[in-house]
C-alpha cells in the first residue's frame, strides 16, 4: 500500500547496489531520501537531497541524520576485504549510524545485516531455519562486521529504546546467477518492500529478519519478516531451469550448497586470500 505522508528517511551508501533500487523504490512508498555515499550519487533523482561524507565520519553522519524519520544503514564493504578495512567501515560505520541516529533523536534504524553472519549454519535438511535458529556463526571478517552491527543494534535498542530492524540479507541481485541463489536471492522489488516494512512495522523493538524473497527452494522462515508486514512477490525458481541446465543440479555434499554462508565458508576465502602482496 502507498503511503499517503512523506517522510525523509537517510540512506547510507545510497550510491550502491541495494541503495539504487532502494532510491528508485521508496519514493513509491511514499518515502522522500537523503542519499549519504563516499562518492557523489550519479543519476540523481528529483526530489532526493545528497550528502557526500564517510559514514565513519561521526560528526558528518549526525548533521546528515537531523531532520529525518528513518535511518536505513547500506554503507560499508559488501563482502569479504582486510581486517582493518572491514573493521573500520563495518564496525565503526554502524556505530556511527546509529549514534548519529541517537544523537539526532531518530528513533528507527534499518541495518543492512547479512546471511554470513551465520554462514557456518548447516543448511536445513527439510524445513525452514528460523533466526533464532541461526545464532551467530560468521563465515568471515565480513560476517563478523555483521554480527557486531547486529550486537551493536541491540544494545542501542535496550539502552537508549531505538526501533532497530537488522536485515539478514541473501542474494540481493537484479536475478539469481548461480544455484545456490535459487535459495538466497532477494529481488530488487522484493527489497524495496521489505525495507519498507521494517521502516512501518509499529514498535518492532529489536528485530533480526531474513532478507529473502519468497523463492520456492527457501532455507530460510519469512514468518518473523511477514510479521513486520513484508509481502514478497517474487520467487526465484522462474530461473531455475537455465541455472541447472548451465550449472546443474545443486550438490547438498558441496560447501557451497551444505551451509548457509556458501562459498564464502570454503577456503576460497581465507584471510590471507585479501592481503596485499
């Protein structure tokens, strides 16, 4: 349903992937943006206000977050890098977001949370995994980040009663490219509809939600995610055919298909694959 009001709402790394469908999208909803990036957005929008700052930067993100309604927190490394590096865009970036949101008296906060923070979960044998059946088991320094940015949530929200919605996200792609997304995969409608749920849900509280659209090869419950009113409409399996005709059937004795985390939990990913030479 659209929204009759407009509310502004920030979204961190608004240049990106997610932060590109969520800019065209929200204002569907009834949502005006504020777009944060690094980098200049390109393509810009009528309507949207721009702030170029590093989410890092404490005092840039709360001048940022004055004045809106909502907080959607994209920004960071999307995917594997250093320690330093992922500990210093992911770690310390969420914490500025929602102390900027504190300090701002911005009461709700999305967080971009991810799947690997529990991607050495074994993959469900039948049956949905819930998240309070997927504690914490990060694949990589990436999981980690969000494992911290969901620790980080909570404890804004005990403390100082923000609303805070992590969402662990699958495979957030304009369409599934490999099988084991025929699982993971998130459309890009299907993102906008559960950002959008998270930032309307009355009082969620703290809230930890699969990002997932309603693909018929799910490993994961959406019932916690439907609860914050998401309705997703599209299924990954239209896809299924040329995926397996290209790639074939997924193997369940594969690391990639055995765990939650994919090929991020195989060796592929180890650290010293990221150091520099």
């Amino acid at each position: 349903m659209i929204a009759e009001a407009v509310d502004l709402v920030l979204v961190t790394g608004a240049a990106g992937r997610i932060g590109t469908v969520l800019r065209g999208g929200l204002p569907e909803r009834g949502w005006a943006v504020r777009c944060l990036d690094v980098v200049p957005v390109g393509d810009r929008r009528p309507g949207e206000e721009h702030v170029v700052a590093d989410v890092t930067d404490l005092a840039a993100v709360v001048e940022a977050t004055r004045g809106v309604s909502a907080v959607v927190h994209l920004a960071g490394i999307a995917g594997e890098s250093t320690w330093p590096a992922i500990s210093h865009a992911n770690i310390h970036g969420t914490y500025c977001a929602l102390e900027a949101a504190r300090r701002a008296g911005v009461s709700r906060v999305v967080l971009a949370s991810s799947n690997h923070a529990t991607g050495y979960t074994p993959r469900p044998d039948g049956g949905l995994l819930r998240e309070v059946d997927a504690p914490p088991r990060p694949d990589t320094y990436y999981g980690v980040s969000k494992v911290a940015m969901e620790a980080l949530g909570s404890l804004y929200v005990d403390r100082y009663g923000l609303d805070v919605v992590c969402l662990r996200i699958g495979s957030a792609f304009a369409e599934p490219t490999t099988t084991r997304q025929l699982s993971t995969w998130l459309s890009p409608a299907d993102t906008v509809s559960l950002v959008d749920a998270a930032l309307t849900a009355p009082s969620p509280g703290f809230s930890v939600v699969w990002g997932v659209s309603a693909n018929t090869r799910n490993w994961w419950d959406l019932t916690a995610a439907r609860a914050l009113g998401y309705q997703p409409a599209d299924d990954a399996e239209v896809y299924a055919a040329a995926l397996i005709e290209a790639h074939g059937e997924p193997d369940p004795a594969d690391p990639v298909h055995a765990r939650v985390g994919g090929e991020y939990t195989t060796d592929a990913y180890d650290a010293e694959k990221f150091e520099k030479p």
